[in-house]
C-alpha cells in the first residue's frame, strides 16, 4: 500500500459521475505548484496543564490500545506545529516518481476542505488531494485526520480512488477506523523524540496496511522552492508488511507542515518538494468541497467499506 505523503489536491474541476455511475478522473491542473504521516504504547506524551494522557501507539509487535474518545475535545482545530491543517491551506508537492512506467513527473496537491467526516466516534478535517503523473490523474484521496489534546495529529482512514486512462479502476487501499478491524494511527506525534519506539500511522489488515514511522533527525536545515526553513523534522516511514518497498522520508518544517518527500530503497522513487503553498478564495474552498463531497458519493456508492461511512458535515 502506498504511503501517504500528506494529501495535496489541485482546485481545477475535479470529478464528474456519469450517468451510468462511473467515475471520470479529476481534470490536472497545470503544473508547477501546493502540500498533507502498533504496537504496545510508549512512553505517553503530556503536556504541562492538567489534560488527559493520551497514549501513542508504536509498531513492534502490534499490540494497539483503545482508543480514548475522550481525548479529542476540539478533534477539527489541527494547530499542531508539524502539521497544521487550517481550513482552505493547499499545498502543491512537486518532483519525480516510477508508478510502473518509468520515472515520471509526479504531481501531488492538497487541500484543507471545510468539511467534517465522524469516523470511530471522534470528528475528523476532511483532506482532499489529487496525484498527477506526467499530467495525467492517477488517484485522488479523501484522508481524515484529526488532533488529540496532547497535539499529536492522529489519521484516521483514507478513501483514495484509482484511475487508468481517465476514468475510475479502484479503491483497493480504502480504509477507516473502527471497520474490519482498523485502527487509527498517529500521523504526525506533537513532540519530536529521536531514539524512541516507531510511532504506528495506522493498521488495516483487510488492506494490508500497516504503517510505521520514527523521528531521525531535528534541526535540519531544507530549501524547496517555497524557501528555506530551519529546524526541520526528519521522519523515516516504512510498512513492515511490505520491506521490500523501503524508507520514504519526510522533511517537516514548523509551522508549514511536509516540505520534501525522499526514498531510500524504494523501487518506486517517489522524491517531491513543496512547490506552493496558498489559502484558497472562498470561490476556490467551495469547489474543493464541491469536488470532495464527489468523490465522498461515489465511495458511497461503490464501496463496501466506505458506504458506512458517516455523512459529511459542512456547507
């Protein structure tokens, strides 16, 4: 299963459902441009007033423990320092991958919708965004992320559609928290700690996936065309079930969020830079929802998995 890189999602005109309930792919915007990742728990991260610890599960053996509700008081204000989600943020990734033909251009955007999807029980941001491959749409993602009152940001499932030659192929990699066993992960932890457990992103046996990541280096220094930052986090990712598809690494720099993507011992290359970063006009927000709640209803539709969704809150 593909690692998520932190969707980033273009605003042109997105999807279309044919009468017959086909899916055409979004239409890629032209180039050059926008961004947004179980073990037995570890040590649990605190903060200095008096809210509840809530534990972050790590890979090893895989032992995940529940799930504190509770603990997602203001689950859709995602202010964390490394991932911030702010309504209306796109990001434009930019760089080169080898999806089966060759190294190819690769294009990633995304975009903060306005909308809310509940999965397990807790409020989730919904993420939009939109993979190119020289030009051409080869998936486009609903991903539901949400923030603990600890900070850390937590993932919460994923529904990313498939498409060859334009039109829609599967959503094989479909998975959400509290179905078929899935198990939410922590995408991205509040504190930076070099040395300790990997952090478990998510789990999903029915899909294969299982996703695991560790802090490996802080106080980079990173320049992408967007600009230079200082202070960079460092995360090496890999899914334990596939080692044969290596390390993607990922650079975050505070207050902005994925910055560049790398691989190490990845058949598939996968390297990406931040190439824009913007907040969308109210006109642009309200397309990007518009081409969500598309994609949302052809999940509801098609999917096994993803009709039990519950239904998007929002304009």
């Amino acid at each position: 299963m593909r690692r998520s890189t932190f969707s980033l999602f273009a605003i042109g005109p997105l999807l279309a459902v044919t009468a017959c309930g086909s899916q055409v792919a979004p239409q890629a915007a032209s180039s050059s441009v926008a961004p947004p990742p179980v073990s037995s728990s570890a040590a649990p991260s605190t903060t200095a007033s008096a809210k509840p610890v809530v534990a972050v599960p790590t890979c090893g053996p895989v032992t995940i423990p529940p799930l504190d509700k509770s603990a997602f008081s203001a689950s859709t204000k995602i202010t964390g320092n490394w991932m911030p989600l702010p309504v209306g943020s796109q990001w434009t990734l930019e760089g080169r991958a080898n999806r089966g033909g060759g190294v190819l251009p690769h294009r990633i955007v995304f975009t903060v919708t306005d909308l809310v999807e509940v999965i397990n029980g807790v409020p989730n941001v919904v993420t939009w965004d939109v993979d190119t491959d020289k030009g051409t749409v080869s998936e486009a993602e609903l991903a539901f992320f949400a923030q603990d009152d600890n900070g850390n940001v937590w993932n919460f499932g994923e529904y990313p559609e498939e498409y060859k030659g334009g039109k829609f192929s599967a959503a094989p990699s479909t998975w959400l928290a509290g179905q078929n066993r899935a198990e939410a992960g922590v995408q991205v932890p509040a504190k930076v700690q070099i040395g300790t457990p990997e952090v478990l992103q998510g789990s999903s046996p029915t899909v294969n996936f299982l996703d695991c990541a560790k802090d490996v280096k802080t106080e980079d220094h990173v320049c992408v065309p967007t600009g230079c930052y200082d202070k960079v986090r460092v995360v090496d990712e890999r899914s334990p079930l596939a080692p044969d598809t290596g390390v993607q690494t990922k650079s975050y720099a505070p207050g902005v969020g994925v910055v560049k993507v790398g691989a190490i011992a990845d058949p598939e290359g996968e390297t990406l830079v931040l190439a824009e970063r913007k907040t969308l006009s109210p006109p642009e927000l309200a397309k990007a929802d518009a081409e969500a709640r598309k994609i949302d209803r052809h999940g509801r539709d098609t999917h096994p998995v993803y009709k039990n969704a519950s239904p998007l809150q929002g304009p």
